[in-house]
C-alpha cells in the first residue's frame, strides 16, 4: 500500500500510526492471556479440535512465532475483512458466548507480536487471507485492513479440516518467555485450567502436538491432576441484579471444596508447587465455562495465609452480569461493583474462615512435625549448663531493679528442670526461614517449609543419607537450636526485636541470593 503523510487538517477520532502501538500494552497479563483470546474465537466458531504451534523460526531479531489453528466454521471475506478491525464483530454486544466487543483478534494478535496473518475457509473452499503489519501502521503504510484475498495456506500448514481458521503470529517482540520451551509449559498450566470444562466437555487444544490435560483447582474433578478433594457444604445460590437500578436478575453460584490434606499434606514443598497447591489459595470465577480470573476475591477482611491453600472456591456467574462483575474486555479480571459486594462478602468470609480453622486442625491432628532425635537429645541433655532464659513476660517489662528480682527467681524455678528442644516443620505465616519460641519448658524451633532456606539447603542435607549425611544434619539442627537459644536468653526487650529483625532480613537476603 503506498505511504501516506499525516493530514494536517485530519481530525478523526484515531490517529492510528500512534494509537496502535499504545494499544498495545494494554489489557493483557501476558501471553497466554493474549493466546486465550484465540482459543475464545475458536470456540465461539464452534471449533471443536484447536492445535496450538510455539516455534523458532530460527529468523530475524525476534524468531518466535505461534499459530493458532482450528476446524471451526471458518469466516466468510467480509467477515474476515471484519474480524481484523479493532472493534469489527458480527457479535458485538452479544453476551450469550465468550467475547462481545470485537477487539480479541486483533488486539491480542498486535499485543505480542508485530505481525498478524490470518486464513479461513469454509466448505472445503480455497483460504481467504488478510494482515496487520505493525510497521507498516507506524510507517503510515497501512491505514485500512487490507481486502482478503484467495491465498493457499503455506506449505507447512495444514488444512485438515473441511472449514477453519488459522492465525500466525510473527515477529513476536513481546513474549512473557524467550524461549519456546517455558512459553509451552506456561500455556499448558494457563490453558489447562481456563478452559477446563470445554476439555471436559470433549474439546481437544493441542500444544506443539501434545494434549492440553484439563486442570481443576478445586481438585474434585475425577480427571484433574490433583483429586480426591470434596465439596465442602451446599453450593450458594444468588440472584442478582444486573445493575443498582435494574429489575433484571442473573444467577451467581458459589462452591467450596477441600483438598485431601492426610494424602497431600507430606509432598515435598517442590512437588506442591508443581501440582498448584502451594500458593493456590484463591477463587476462580468462571463465565460461560471459561475462566476469566482468579485471586482472593470477596472475602472481606479475611487475609489470605499459607493455610488457606488447602481449600479452594469457584465462582460461577451468567454473561448477563458482566457490568455487575466489572468483567473486562480481555475475559481476564473482575471488579465487582460495591452492591454486588455487599450480598456476597459475608457469606462467603464466613465460610473462608470456617475452613481456614477445619485445615488448622486437620494439621493438627495430622502432626506432621518431625522430630530430630539426636540433636534434640544432645541439645536438651547439655542445656544445664546454659543460661536460664527469661520469660516474655519479664523481657517485656522496663528493666529495672525490681524486673532483676523477678528475673532471679524465674531463674531458681527454671533450674529445677532444663529445657526440652523441640524442631518442627510446617508452613508459617510470614517471610522468615524460622521461628522460635518458649512454650513453657520447652524451646520449639519451627522451620518454614516454604522458604529457601529449607528447599534449597535443609531439606536436600536432609536427604543425602549415610553417616556424613546425618552428621551434617545433626550439626545444622545445633547450629539452628543455639541460634535460638541465644535469642530466648537475651534478657532486653529491645535487643530481641533487633535480633528478630536481623533474622528476617537475613533470610529475605538468603531468599534473593538463592533465586535461579
């Protein structure tokens, strides 16, 4: 198309050689947020197999490119002369699918890469084909969608299916990953979970050739990755508004479930992670089948904790409560209005704060603390000759003559029996590697099993085995017991809270150190 200098009297709405590229930092989390929207028009076409492409060209500064093909309906050329406008959509304003508002192809498409091509057919007819360059926009070489054109898929292309649609992606200059290899495991978790109930429901994504394996995160799905878990009470059941002023009702479900603590709660923190319980603590709120986001949502002042990972929520909504939820027009965030807060927050805080104290007690009853036999029992035999600490109670209390007193006599009632040690693991609230405390006669030093102190140091010197092995361990538990030791003994209020302060700081410095 020939080059085109910017009227100076040009005054329409858009002055697109600018806008595009601001465009395109918005709306999207990532890639796999940006390749989700492809997926939704895939499935809004009725596609039941979607085949998904991550590869290096092996060309040009930026050599990854993706594809997106499926075996929907395919696209008419006006349609597809449509589908390429921001804002162009024979469904605009529909709510009873996946999208609405016309912008997922291209603005998706533009968010990633620099270049977008797009073929479809339909009955088994030869492709229709039309782009957007990015440079081309910039350069003021493209102003309009070019017309679609007959044009064969390329070579490597396949058109397996009597209708469809593929969409490339090239010169792709602003992936979440570099390499090909952890873009695919990102999709693969992302896309696994969004649209999970299409995979359940028979669609099949492919990934670079691989299945795309549903994952649910409330884990009471037979075929999930993590199963077992069971619903936790009735599900609730809401009708709401669409609006402050309106008399139109949608309905709102909410479920709760609870992972099985006895079978998972012994993993290694690593394998936890890698299966979506650590750190999956949360709601997914799901329309139209399809995750459109997930996070810690109405539940009040209930905080999130560590504890809080082994129960899960899911919310269901109807596209007729888009405004009520705030849903955006990338499908990937929520911001629910005040009025729908209000019917919603109390009940689902009280039931978050019901199963927080049932997972509580479950560990509990569990007691998966270990014991350390030989370095508790050397550490409690010896304690004798040590300092005897003074009490919280005392250190908190001005220092003073009277204090001195007090802390005296302590020392005479303590001196009647040493202390036992005790070394527990178990996930902590808080950033630091571990915590101690004086639970009346007894030191309990508790090591958190989130932090790399304990999965990249601890827990490996843990597993090395043999008598060197033990040695090394029984030496690191000392070493940790006396640290310990020497906080219990400090007799200043204010020279404990230094030292705790210097313990957290340690271990977050430790954490950043022991990042990849």
């Amino acid at each position: 198309m020939p080059s085109r200098r910017r009227d100076q009297t040009d005054h329409s709405l858009v002055v697109l050689d600018r806008f595009i590229p601001s465009a395109r930092s918005s709306g999207y989390r990532g890639t796999s947020s940006a390749v989700a929207e492809l997926v939704d028009n895939a499935l809004q076409a009725w596609a039941r197999s979607i085949a998904i492409w991550v590869e290096d060209s092996g060309a040009g500064v930026h050599p990854i490119t993706i594809t997106v093909s499926d075996d929907g309906c395919g696209m008419k050329q006006g349609t597809l002369w449509e589908a390429l406008r921001f804002g162009g959509s024979s469904r605009f304003g529909d709510r009873s699918g996946l999208g609405c508002y016309g912008l997922g192809l291209p603005n998706s498409s533009l968010s990633q890469a620099r270049r977008v091509d797009v073929y479809s057919w339909m009955n088994g007819g030869r492709p229709v084909w039309s782009y957007l360059d990015l440079d081309e926009i910039v350069g003021c070489n493209q102003f309009e969608v070019p017309r679609p054109s007959r044009r064969c898929l390329p070579r490597e292309l396949q058109q397996s299916s009597s209708s469809g649609t593929v969409v490339r992606w090239s010169r792709c200059d602003r992936l979440a990953r570099k390499q090909p290899a952890s873009l695919v495991r990102d999709l693969e978790v992302f896309l696994g979970r969004v649209f999970r109930y299409f995979l359940w429901n028979g669609v099949k994504i492919e990934l670079n050739g691989k299945p795309v394996t549903a994952y649910d995160p409330l884990c009471v799905h037979t075929a999930s990755a993590v199963a077992g878990a069971h619903r936790f009470g009735e599900p609730l059941r809401y009708e709401v508004r669409t609006g402050e002023t309106t008399a139109e009702l949608g309905i709102v479900e909410v479920v709760f479930s609870e992972l099985p603590i006895a079978d998972l709660h012994e993993l290694p923190s690593a394998e936890k992670r890698r299966l979506g319980i650590s750190r999956g603590a949360g709601m997914s709120v799901i329309r139209a089948d399809r995750e459109v986001d997930y996070g810690w949502f109405l539940f009040g002042k209930k905080r999130r904790e560590n504890y809080d990972d082994w129960w899960r929520c899911e919310l269901r909504f109807e596209p007729i409560l888009d405004d009520a939820f705030g849903i955006s027009n990338t499908k990937q965030q929520i911001r629910p209005k005040d009025f729908l807060v209000d019917i919603l927050e109390s009940d689902l805080e009280a039931t978050a704060r019901i199963l927080n104290r049932r997972v509580r007690e479950a560990h509990k009853q569990l007691k998966p603390t270990k014991r350390l036999p030989a370095a508790v029992t050397r550490a409690t035999r010896r304690d004798s000759s040590l300092p005897t600490p003074v009490s919280r109670a005392v250190r908190s209390r001005k220092y003073s003559p009277v204090a001195r007193r007090v802390s005296v006599h302590q020392r005479g009632s303590l001196r009647e029996a040493k202390l036992r040690y005790v070394i527990n693991q178990e996930q902590t609230e808080g950033r630091d590697f571990c915590t101690s405390s004086l639970e009346g006669r007894s030191l309990v030093l508790t090591l958190n099993v989130d932090h790399p102190f304990y999965t990249k140091l601890y827990q490996p010197l843990a597993e090395l085995g043999g008598k060197k092995g033990d040695d090394l361990r029984m030496a690191l538990d000392l070493l940790l017991l006396a640290s310990s030791r020497a906080q219990i003994s400090v007799e200043s209020a204010r020279d404990s809270c230094v030292i705790e302060e210097f313990r957290e700081t340690w271990a977050n410095y430790f954490a950043v150190f022991a990042q990849q």
